[in-house]
C-alpha cells in the first residue's frame, strides 16, 4: 500500500516531503550505523556469525512500526521492495525472521527495534565493563524516543498521521492505536 502511494507523479512529491521530514532520523541511524560498526561489529563477528549461534533476528515477535515500513519503502528501490514482499509472500520456515535473507536483511533501514537490539553476551561482556559504551549506547536509546516516543510531537506520530490523512490504515500505526501510546499521548495533550 505504501509502495502504491510512492508512485507515479503524486508519489513524487509525496516521497520528495517524506525524504525532507526524515533527514534527521536517517543522520540518527547513520551515525548509530558508525558507532555499532566501531564498538560491537568484531564482537558479534567472532561471538556469533562465525560459528552461527547468533540469536539476531530470530526473535519471536519484532515490533515493526508503520514509520520503519514507511522510511524504507522511501529510501528503497523498486527491486528492495519486490525482495521484501517476496520474502513475505514465501516466508522462511527455520524460525527466523522472515526478512533475513543469505546476505542479511531486506530492509536497507532495519526497523529501529532491530537497530538497537544488544544481546545479553554483549551486554555483559562490551557494556557492563566498559562505562563510556555504555553511556553512548543509553545517549542511542535516548535519541530513538526524540522520533518514537510520543510524549511530544514525533516523527513517527507524524508519519502515521499522514498516510491516515490520505485513507491509508494499518495495524502497524501504534502510536495511534495501541491503548498504551494513546495513553501517552493523551497525557501529553497530543490528543
Ligand atoms: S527486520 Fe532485519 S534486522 Fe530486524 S530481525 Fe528481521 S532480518 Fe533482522
């Protein structure tokens, strides 16, 4: 539905005033991109992807939000958006993330719960020792709520607004239908 909306010469412009709105968010994941690949990437190279046991992205239950869907379909092309409702079309039957592909995820921007998962090897082994990480990974999830949490004004809020403006509806708008974000929102005099 988002890819449809993307199209054509309406579509043009709709994505020209998404890709405007979200240039601080993607300075965001690109610099926590940098810090990942600074701090944790060798870690999880040799703890996990080596000998496989990585529990990444197989979790049961990853909680994607309309805004992740809507800022990859933005920035992807028409091919990333034909492997990914591939995947969904066929998915995977080995208990991990439908989205995992042989080369790794789908999505040219991983859902942001994706992005600031840690395991509890690396909790304890990189951030307990290491106080500085620690404190830059907390500023990280700090950071996320400026686009999420919606005890103000946020991105995500906004992006979901925007497409139920245009009729579009989706189980994937929490920050307008689950009771808990509304709750929020509501004591905020977001409502
Ligand atoms: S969406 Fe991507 S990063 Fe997130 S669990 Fe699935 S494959 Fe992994």
């Amino acid at each position: 539905m988002m890819a449809r909306h993307l199209q054509g010469p309406q579509g043009e412009s709709l994505r020209r005033e998404i890709t405007g709105q979200i240039k601080p968010y993607l300075a965001f994941r690109n610099e926590l991109d940098a810090f990942q690949k600074a701090r944790f990437k060798d870690f999880c190279t040799s703890a996990c992807f080596n000998d496989k046991t990585s529990a990444c992205c197989s979790r049961e239950g990853i909680v994607t939000f309309f805004a992740d869907a809507l800022i990859n379909a933005v920035i992807s092309t028409p091919q990333q958006i034909n492997a990914i409702l591939d995947a969904i079309k066929s998915p995977r039957q080995d208990g991990r993330c439908v989205y995992l592909s042989n080369t790794g995820c789908l999505w040219q921007i991983p859902p942001v719960v994706c992005a600031l998962f840690v395991c509890d090897r690396l909790e304890r082994q990189i951030l307990a020792p290491n106080q500085g990480v620690r404190k830059t990974w907390q500023a990280f999830q700090e950071k996320r709520k400026s686009f999420t949490w919606p005890d103000r004004p946020v991105l995500f809020d906004d992006l979901e607004k925007l497409f139920i403006e245009k009729g579009l509806d989706s189980p994937l708008m929490y920050l307008n239908k689950s009771p808990g974000l509304l709750k929020i929102k509501a004591k905020a005099g977001l409502l």
